[in-house]
C-alpha cells in the first residue's frame, strides 16, 4: 500500500463544523470541525478542530498531533 498526500497547511483548510452534544459538554459552548483528507489501510486521515471549551469523549484507536493552542486529556471514566 502507498499513501500519496499532498503537503498542506492544516490551520487554512475549510472545515465543517456542529456544536458539542450538551451531554458531551464539560465547559463553554465547543463546537468540533472535521474535514475527511484520505483513508488508508482502513483508518481515516484527517482534520479535527475544537473550538474554546471543554468536552468528554472516548476514542477506542486515535492518533492526534496539537498544530495549534494546547490540549489536554486523560483516561478517567465518564
């Protein structure tokens, strides 16, 4: 298998974005925004934002880098 990606500047693509589920909300008023670049061996490639605030979600498999501001996150239950 080959990945072929052009090189991009993550922080300039357009993403779509929809406010945080009150439930998953912890802080603020977040909204997340995605935008699909690829798949490859089965994994999606892409770019995810969040807005100022805080939220509660699990991910079985992800791998993230921070381009952008800070994060943080643990592995406390919900």
């Amino acid at each position: 298998m080959t990945l072929s990606l052009d090189v991009i500047n993550v922080n300039s693509v357009p993403l779509d974005y929809v406010r945080v589920r009150s439930e998953a909300t912890t802080a603020g008023t977040p909204s997340t925004g995605t935008r699909e670049l690829e798949a490859f061996a089965g994994a999606g490639i892409g770019i995810w934002e969040m807005t100022e605030g805080g939220m509660r979600d699990i991910e079985a498999e992800e791998l993230f880098v921070v381009t952008a501001g800070k994060a943080s996150f643990g592995d406390s239950p919900l």
